[in-house]
C-alpha cells in the first residue's frame, strides 16, 4: 500500500528510482571503461606486430625472425603473448616460441584470408580467452611481391582483471552513493516539508486556542495556502460573530412585540381586538426573525466565492424594477459595457444591488443610469437618478443601520446598512455623491479579484 505520509511516498520513490538511476549509469560506465580497454588491447597489440615486423630480416627469398625479440614472452612458453606469420597461401611460416604448446584447433582458427594489403583486423575470441590482431602486407623479395599476414595473440587475462577490479571499486562507490544520496535527501525532504510541520503546529495551536492565525513564515508555494486559510479562519470567526450578533439584535427585537402582546392581557380588550393585535404583532416578529436569518446566512469572503457576471444581474432587476414603479415611468439607461464577473455570491449581489438599485426607482423622479468603470483592479459600478439627492452632511448618516434621509417614506433604514456590510465583507466601499442627473450617485467598488 502506498505510505499516507509525504516524506515515506518521497523515500519509498527515491528507493526504486535510484537503484534504476545508478544501475543505468553503472553499466554505462562499465561499457565505456570496456571498450577502452579493448581500444587500448588494440594499440599495444599493433606495436607488438611493428616489433615483430621491424625485426624481420631477408634470407634470400625468405623472410626471417630470429627466435629471441625485445618482447622477453615471445621466447617463454604459454606465456600469454604469441606471434605467427603466414604467407599469401595461408601456410604458417613462423610462430613464437611461446606458441609451441597451443592447441591445433585454436590455430585453425585463426583466419587469414580476407585481408588486403596494408588492413589491419582486431578481434576477440571469448572462448579461448585470446585477443588478436592480423595485418596483412606486401613485401618484395628478389624482384618478387610476397603477400604476409602477421597475426599476434594475446591472453585476455589481465583484461578481464582490469575490469573486474573497475567494477568492484564502480560499484562500490555506486553503492555508497546511493547511500550518501539518501540520507541527504532525507535531510533535503526534512527542511523541504519543514513549511507543512509549522503549518501543522500552528493549526494545532489555533485549535487549543493559543493562538488567533497563522503567524510564521512560509515559503511562497506555501504562503497562498496559508493566507486562503487565515481567511477561512476569520471568514469563520467572523460568521460566528454575526450569529452571536444576529442572536443578541433578535432577541432585542423580539423584546418589544412580546411586552405588547404579555401587556394586552391586562387590557379590557375584545377577543377580536385582542386577536388582531396579536397576528399583528405575530407578523412582524415573523418579519424580524425572516430577517434576522438572511443577515445571519449571508456569505462571507471573496477569495472562497465563485465568479458572478454583474451586467445580467442588474439588467434582471432593473426590469422587475421598471414593472414595480411603472406608475412613475421611469427611463432606465444601462451603460454595461465590458463582460465583467465579480468573485461574490449571486445572493449577496443580488442584496447589494437590489437595495441601492431599489433606492433609485424609489426617489428618483424620471431618469436612473448604471455604468461599469473599472481602474486598479476594482469594478465600480455607478447608480444614479435623478431625485432630490442627499445632503453631504446626511450621506455618512444613512449607512449606518436604522438611520434614513427621508422619514416620510415606508422603510426601515436597514437597506444601506446591509449594502454596506455586503461590502465590508468583499473589500469593497459605498460612496454616495451628487448624480449628474441632479439626483444621488451611488458608486459601488469592489475587487475583481
């Protein structure tokens, strides 16, 4: 089964990769260091045939060598280096004393046709143990060319140790670097998932309470990871808080239709007096706590949010707007150039919109325009009409939950407050000035990442 733990899945591939790795490079190595030598069997091979050559004399019609040579092992049998000359019939003419002793049937093997003159042929005879080297020349005796072929052996003894001690000390230090590779990768693996231990920790220390964020430094791969989850954590935090706040406004809402309900006991009221304050009072505390949930459940954080186009939105309310206040006909003027998307929930755009957008139909006389403008990585959103306005002194004032600029009106002043912690929770703003329709303008930031 495959290790659950990082560090286990890195070691448990680097012990069946490595072996792979060093294996293809061992027998790489080996192979190169074989071939070389090979190569260099066949240089030395080719001066002992220029010995042989050089010392070679003429006797008449005949060619010469004389039993003893530079080279000491030709004159010593079965000493490992043997040297032959045949004529172009293939008939030997001479041989190494070295070579007496050698065996009818290796001697068969040793092929000399083939060669023209001034070729050389480098070969190996495996099951023999025997390296050999042919070059074939012309020589001319009394007036006459004579075709020779000069063949060497040698024994591949020391070739074959050659290699083996190669690979004994290859594979040895092959393997020690296997070794010294893993534990330096599992001191490069430590420091290198050092990031996930702290971030591990410092989970664990917000759980126990200890502490309110992730607050160490993290690598950069890392550090958006953490960053998503300190949000995640005070998104959390934060909607916590709203349900402790929503419980608290409720209860203190509810406060005042209960007195008038457990007061209405005490009064000389009719049983259809009495039944009508209570579905009255029953109504609205339905309205209270209808309300009190939405604000509860609306969501928090821009980062989590998924992508929302903003132009169908508004194009959707503007036309249920327009048959609400049809009696006011108003002309609606959409300037949505631009297929922007905003990383909030429909729903909270839906509120944000909606009680700004409602505003304008509301107090707006004939006139409301929507345009997009979009600089420093914001989206704003512009929402004008052409009412009254809004005084500057007034215009912090109605932001504030239960506060209104027009008491004549039916509302609650909540609409703006809601607007305003909508946006709160995106990093966005609310800004209300004069429209160039004479009315209020109301420009709605917010980021489009």
């Amino acid at each position: 089964m495959m290790p659950k733990a990082l560090r286990a899945r890195l070691l448990l591939a680097s012990l069946l990769l490595l072996p792979v790795f060093f294996g293809l490079t061992g027998f790489a190595l080996q192979q190169a260091f074989h071939h070389s030598l090979e190569a260099a069997e066949e240089e030395r091979l080719k001066l002992q045939v220029y010995l042989i050559l050089g010392a070679a004399e003429l006797k008449g019609d005949r060619i010469m060598i004389p039993d003893e040579l530079q080279e000491p092992r030709y004159g010593q049998v079965e000493s490992g280096l043997y040297g032959f000359l045949n004529d172009g019939n293939d008939m030997l003419v001479w041989y190494s004393e070295s070579a007496k002793l050698l065996t009818d049937a290796l001697l068969d093997q040793l092929d000399v046709e083939g060669l023209k003159t001034g070729e050389s042929r480098f070969s190996r005879m495996p099951q023999e143990g025997m390296f050999v080297y042919q070059f074939a020349l012309l020589w001319e005796i009394a007036g006459r060319e004579h075709n020779y072929v000069f063949t060497v052996l040698e024994s591949d003894s020391e070739v074959k140790t050659e290699q083996h001690a190669f690979n004994t000390r290859l594979w040895g230090w092959l393997s020690g670097a296997i070794f010294l590779f893993l534990l330096v990768e599992t001191a490069l693996i430590r420091w290198g998932l050092k990031p996930l231990t702290q971030l591990a920790g410092d989970l664990k220390r917000i759980e126990l309470g200890q502490s309110d964020k992730l607050t160490g430094e993290y690598p950069s791969e890392v550090q958006a990871v953490t960053d998503n989850l300190n949000l995640l954590i005070s998104n959390e935090r934060l909607q916590r808080e709203r349900y402790r706040n929503t419980l608290g406004d409720l209860a203190h809402s509810l406060k005042t239709p209960l007195a008038v309900i457990q007061g209405a006991r005490q009064e000389k009221l009719s049983f259809d007096e009495y039944q009508k304050l209570v579905t009255d009072q029953a109504g609205r505390m339905d309205q209270i706590v209808q309300y009190q949930l939405s604000r509860a459940v609306k969501s928090q954080g821009r980062v989590l949010a998924k992508k929302t186009p903003v132009a169908p939105l508004i194009e959707r309310m503007t036309a249920a707007l327009s048959k609400v206040y049809r009696d006011k006909d108003i002309q609606v003027t959409l300037q949505l150039a631009g297929d922007y998307q905003l990383p909030a929930d429909e729903r909270d755009l839906m509120e944000l919109l909606g009680n700004i957008l409602e505003n304008a139909f509301k107090y707006g006389r004939h006139q409301v325009t929507v345009s997009f403008s979009n600089g420093g990585g914001m989206l704003q959103i512009d929402i004008a009409d052409d009412g009254e306005g809004i005084s500057p002194e007034l215009r912090q004032t109605i932001l504030k939950r239960g506060e209104r600029a027009d008491t004549s009106a039916p509302g609650q002043g909540i609409g703006l407050s809601v607007a305003v912690d909508i946006l709160s929770s995106y990093d966005g703003e609310l800004v209300i000035a004069e429209s160039p329709l004479g009315g209020a303008l109301f420009s709605i930031r917010m980021p489009l990442n």
